[in-house]
C-alpha cells in the first residue's frame, strides 16, 4: 500500500518501482493490479514483462509466443524453456510438451533434473504408461507433477496384479456346473478394475 502511494505522488517513480510492485501482485495472484502497473508505464515493457504479466492474467498464448521470442533470443537460458512448457501444459497441449521436452534433453542432456518432470506429467496426461515408467527412473526431484505420475502408475500396476488374481478362481469356477454364478463376483471385480483403469 506504501510502494502504491509513493507511485501515485511521485508520477516520475522509477522503472525499478513499478518492476516490483508487478512482482508484489504477481505472488499476490492479482491480475488486475498486473495490468494496472502495466498501463502505468511510460516506456515499453520489456519482454520479462510481457511474460510476467500475460501469465499473471492467464494469457497462456500470449505467454507462450513471448517465451518462443525469447528462446530465439537466449537458447541457452532454460527458464525460457521452462516457460514455455508450463505454457504448452496450461493450454493442453501435453503431446507438443512432450516432444519439445524430449528433443531440448536429447540436445542438453544436463538439463534433464529440470526437464524430466515436464516429460513425467506429459506421459501421465497421455496415459503413456510405458513412458511414464521410463520417465520416473532418470528423475530425481519430486514436484506435484512428479507426484501424480508415481501415484497413477501405481495404481495402474496394482490393478493389474488383482486382474491377476481374479483370473484364477474365474477360470477355475468356469469349468465347473453353476460356473455363472460361481463367476459373477468375480467378472463384477475384473468390471470394476476395468473402470478403475479407464478413470486413471
């Protein structure tokens, strides 16, 4: 409230002012004060600021084409990348994401603590599986991404071990007279796992 009025009274307040306010209603979650500050500024916003504050507002697109410039600009920065990720993921695009994750690893491979949880939760949207198990070896952190994709990958092999185990006694009852009614428990279970595996 301070940083705003001392803005308000001195029309001339720096660059540097207004960068941190921006900041403040950023970790504030509050859009509107982001784009306030943004049509206070005199001069051009930088593309930093553009950035902060199309993601502040929820403008993924806008977001996304501002990280591409400065992927151009900067390659080596993997922020940029970042960003542009987290975008690619905010607008569903977890197939995109993912390849773009997996040629930026093939081509800087030690980025791979930064980039594999982005890969991690592509593969679980997809319901890559196979992906996702390959994924969850080579990480090391742990974020919610990361999380949920360990969590859904172990539900989806639990659920096969119990298919498996239903599958005995259903082909044991099967052979035997009243095999119907000795087996509808059992394909109510394989039902439900099949439900269970289509929601995950």
């Amino acid at each position: 409230m301070y940083l705003e009025l001392s803005i308000k009274n001195n029309q001339e307040s720096s660059r540097l002012q207004l960068a941190f306010l921006q900041k403040l209603y950023i970790l504030l979650d509050e859009p509107d004060g982001v784009a306030g500050v943004a049509a206070f500024r005199q001069e051009d916003p930088t593309l930093h600021d553009l950035i902060l504050g199309h993601e502040a507002t929820g403008q993924l697109q806008d977001a996304f084409s501002c990280y591409e410039r400065a992927v151009k600009v900067k390659s080596d920065t993997i922020s940029h990348h970042q960003g542009l990720l987290r975008c690619l993921m905010g607008l569903d695009q977890s197939n995109t994401a993912l390849t773009y994750a997996t040629g930026l690893l093939n081509e800087r491979p030690e980025w791979s603590n930064e980039i594999n949880p982005f890969r991690v939760e592509s593969a679980w949207k997809l319901a890559d599986w196979d992906g996702l198990s390959e994924f969850l070896k080579s990480i090391s952190s742990d974020n919610w991404g990361v999380a949920v994709g360990k969590i859904l990958l172990s539900v989806k092999e639990k659920c096969k071990i119990v298919r498996t185990q239903q599958m005995g006694p259903l082909s044991a009852a099967s052979m035997e007279n009243g095999a119907y009614q000795r087996g509808y428990s059992h394909v109510l279970r394989l039902h439900m796992l099949t439900d269970m595996e289509k929601a995950v």
